[in-house]
C-alpha cells in the first residue's frame, strides 16, 4: 500500500504544491501542462457528477480508480482542493486530506505572512511536514506496490 | 482557537501594511520597524492595566517594598514571562536570564508568532518584523509598571528567539 504524488490546487487552478514519493510513469508533457489537465479534468467531473447524480448529492466527487490506482479527492468550500494518488488498498481517506488542509495547509501557509496566497508555496516547513505526515500514514510504506 | 488565529492574521496584515507604504531601503526599513514597536508600546501599556494584574502586583509590592531595588525588578521581569506571556501568546517563557545589573534576556523557544514560518533558516531575514511589535509590548508593559526600558530581539534559528530588555537607570 503506498501513495504515489499529491496535489494541491487553489481556486484559481494554480497548483500551490506537488508532491511525489512513488511515481514509476511521467506523464510525458510538461509539469505545468500536468497541472492544468489534473485541474481541468476535476473541474469537468465535479460537474459531471452533479449532472448526472442519479441521487441528490451528499459529498460530490470523492474518487476514481483505475486498475492500477486510485485517485482522492477533497474540495474545501473556499475551492482549495488536495489530491493524492494511492494504490488500490486504500479506502476512504477523506480525513487525511482533510488534515492536509487544516493543520498543514492553513496552519503553515495561510498563516505565514511570507507565503503569498495564490501561488506556489515556498515555505520549507510545509514541506517538510507534509512530507513527514504522508511518511507517518499508515498506508505509506517505504517500498511501492 | 479563534481569537488567536486572529491575532495572528490581524499582526501579519500589520506588518505588511506598514511595510507596503514604506519604500525600499535600510534607512525606511528601520522606521517600519519603529513603527511597529510604538504600536506594540501602546497596546503593552494598555493590555498591562488589568484586574488581574493589579491584585497580583499588589501581592508583589507588599512583600518587596522595602527590599532591594533589583528584587522588585527580577519579581516583575518573571510576571512578564509567565502571566503576560500567557496572556498574549497562551503560553510562557522558557527561560529567563539575567546579569543582576539590568539586563534581562527572555527567551521562547517556540514562538507563536513564527512558529508558522519556517523551522529553522528560511525567511531568517525577515524575522524581525514580526518581533518589533512584541518588543514594544514588552517595553509598554514594563512602562506602566513603572520600569523603562529598551527592548530587542533576536533569531538565530526559528522559531525560538530572545528578548533583550535593558532597564534604564532613572
């Protein structure tokens, strides 16, 4: 079990911060064409799911998997939104990245006067912490697969 | 939480505010900093006049009135770090020195106001904005408790770092 990279979006599409600890396949374009197809593609399925909800909608879109990963979603009401890669043994993580938001992302970016919002973030710490608190998750393990 | 998250977003904004209507340069950077240190020497001396404050310190003077001059000093210099300290950033100072001849350093190894920022050597350079107002807190606190003095600070690694408060001979 293990994650393979995470992003962190803002309401505007610019990606504050991406993370990878097991990634075996790039995607063969650019970083920054990375992100805005990542962010355009969750923008075009938020909206598909809510369309097409065949139910009223309690959380929206939360995940898709393939046969090799899987994707996590969560979206804030202010449209911050965390995405992580994991394989496919891990369930519903919506408290993970709900923690990546409030004690890392508010606590260490939102609250550092040195990190302008609305772009990427710079600030070491956050890094270094977030790095730190997905090595501590126990789906996290060292070796991949 | 709220109120000191607060605090904490209202005194970043401070500083950006003063910052931002200052040109560049050593000579106005030195002034935004003075600035912020004649905000936190009005709030100090405002935030020190509580009722609190008042019964403990009427503790304080009953017992060293007539002892030496340093005792009454050393006596305040501890109220500063333990209650005022908990008072404005809910916790205390982790430790306290001193020459016995008017020279105070308080240290607070982890600082609420940067302990956000960074752990360790990144954005250094522009820690001591974020200390100008606390020093003037600081100074107002003492002043209206009838000490004056001249307060710095300085950060060496973050998020600790050390008050310097120097009493000045009246």
């Amino acid at each position: 079990m293990t994650v393979h990279n995470l992003y962190l979006f803002d309401r505007n599409g610019v990606c504050l911060h991406y993370s990878e600890w097991h990634r075996k396949k790039q995607a063969g374009i650019s970083q920054e064409e990375e992100f805005k197809l990542m962010y355009g593609m969750l923008f075009s399925i938020r909206s598909f799911v809510s369309k097409m909800s065949p139910l009223d909608m309690k959380d929206g879109f939360v995940a898709f998997q393939t046969s090799r990963y899987k994707l996590h979603y969560y979206e804030t009401p202010t449209g911050i939104k965390v995405v992580m890669n994991t394989d496919l043994g891990v369930g519903p993580i919506r408290d993970v990245l709900h923690h990546i938001y409030s004690a890392l992302y508010v606590e260490l970016v939102v609250k550092n006067p040195l990190c302008p919002l609305g772009q990427t973030v710079q600030s070491e710490l956050f890094r270094s912490r977030l790095d730190s608190y997905i090595r501590s998750l126990p789906f996290f393990s060292a070796r991949a697969g | 939480m709220a109120d000191e998250a607060l605090f904490l977003l209202l005194h970043n904004e401070m500083v950006s505010g003063v910052y931002k209507s200052a040109e560049q340069g050593e000579v106005e950077n030195g002034r935004c900093i003075t600035k912020l240190e004649n905000m936190g020497f009005r709030v100090g001396q405002g935030l020190i006049e509580r009722k609190n404050t008042v019964l403990l310190l009427v503790d304080l003077f009953r017992f060293t009135k007539d002892t030496a001059r340093f005792k009454d000093e050393l006596d305040i210099m501890k109220f500063i770090c333990k209650d005022f300290w908990t008072t404005v950033f809910k916790k205390q100072i982790d430790n306290l020195r001193t020459n016995h001849q008017g020279i105070y350093v308080l240290q607070d190894n982890k600082f609420r106001l940067l302990t956000q920022m960074s752990a360790g050597k990144q954005y250094l350079e522009h820690a001591s904005k974020y200390l100008a107002f606390t020093c003037g807190l600081i100074r107002g606190g003492l002043s209206n408790l009838g000490i004056k003095s001249i307060v710095t600070a300085e950060v060496s690694s973050m998020p600790a770092c050390k008050f310097q408060v120097m009493i000045q001979k009246s």
